[in-house]
C-alpha cells in the first residue's frame, strides 16, 4: 500500500485518486474549493481545503509521509509551479506535476517534478494512432521507438501455431499475449494455435506494426 496525496480536485484529480483508493493506497486529496471538498469528504478519509500555494498548508499534513504527491492542477499554471516547488522543498519524495504544454513541462523539471505527465497528449496520441488504421485496438506507448500494440491476427493464420507464423523474424515484431474475446492468455508458448477471432497483444515498432495491419485490411 502506498501513500498518496492528490491536490487539484478537478476531474482528473478526482479519477486518479478514486482509483489509487481503489487499487488499496492511502489517499489524501486537497483542493481550495471547499464545496468541492464537501463533497469528497464521504468517499475519502482524508479530505482537506486549503490553498497549497500557502506553504503552511503543505506543512501540516507532514509532506515527506507520502510515497506520491500529484499535482493535478490544469488551468492554473502558476499555482502548479508554486505547488511543485514547495513540495520538493518540503521533502517531498516523488512529485508528478501536470502540464499540457512542452514548456510547461520544461519548467515543472526545473523546479523539480520528477515525473511529468500530459493527459491531453497522450489521449490525442492515442486516439491518432487508434484510428490511423482500422486494425489497431489498444496501443500503448513505452518509448519514442517501442509500443504494445492489440491487433488481429491475419486470416491464413488460423490453425497454424506461432512457430509455424515465425511472426518475430517474418514481421518484427514479438507477441506478449493472446486475447479472444474476454480470454486473455499471458506469454503463449511457440506451441499455441491461433483461432477465429483471436487477437495478438505485441511488442515493437509502430513501423513494423503498420505493415502488419496493413497487410491486414488487404486480406
């Protein structure tokens, strides 16, 4: 279980905290808007006002007791800066700051954010490559060059295993599991057989990933 303080109460805020509790952790949420607050105060414990622009705020809930502290504020950027600076100052051990700009975020890892992350980005990047092919389920990006990718197998495919396909060498790529409705099978062995329908969770390159479903619409 880990501890977690959520400051910024407005829609992502409140998704990220609701699923930290979820997940089992301790959360603490903050927000200066105190009918927002009101109206947390059912679903979590820990539930406070206050203005974390003001470092006495910060101080009384003992900043260096938590694992997590999130800076989930959007529309104001200022107060983020202000936040994420007296967070490190405070002792904070691992600060994630939003921003929504490149610059933002420049700025957020010079004050010392150790993470910084960009939801509105990383929803417009998803939904471009979700939709720049018909054939792509999920995607999930890990570096500039490497992503998971859910896709569907190709039709001459069934019935033949994942050796008889070579599908590393032949396409690039590396499969990390099978999924076929809600069935989910983690790590296939050489050995399985691919059936009608399934549907291949793989590894590498959006390149070599491209090329498959391509190859994909034309069968």
């Amino acid at each position: 279980m880990k501890s977690v303080l959520v400051i910024g109460m407005g829609i992502l805020g409140r998704q990220l905290a609701y699923k930290m509790q979820e997940m089992g952790n301790a959360v603490m949420v903050i927000d200066k808007n105190e009918d927002l607050i009101q109206e947390l105060s059912d679903k979590f414990k820990d539930a406070m006002v206050g203005d974390c622009t003001n470092e006495g705020v910060l101080r009384s809930v003992g900043i260096n007791n938590f694992d997590y502290c999130f800076v989930a504020i959007g529309e104001d950027f200022y107060a983020s800066l202000e936040i994420t600076s007296i967070l490190k100052e405070l002792g904070a051990k691992h600060v994630i700051s939003k921003a929504k700009l490149q610059r933002q975020a420049t700025f957020l890892k010079q004050i010392g954010a150790d993470e910084v992350f960009y939801p509105e980005k990383e929803i417009a990047e998803k939904l471009a490559v979700r939709y720049n092919a018909t054939n792509i389920f999920d995607f999930i990006e890990l570096t500039s060059d490497y992503s998971i990718f859910e896709i569907p197998i190709l039709p001459k495919w069934i019935h033949k295993t994942i050796m008889d396909v070579n599908v590393r060498r032949s396409y690039n790529i590396n499969i990390i599991a099978i999924k076929n409705g809600s069935t989910i099978n983690p790590a296939p062995t050489g050995n399985y057989t691919f059936c009608k329908d399934d549907h291949i969770v793989v590894i590498g390159k959006p390149s070599d990933v491209f090329k498959l479903t391509a190859k994909i619409e034309q069968n």
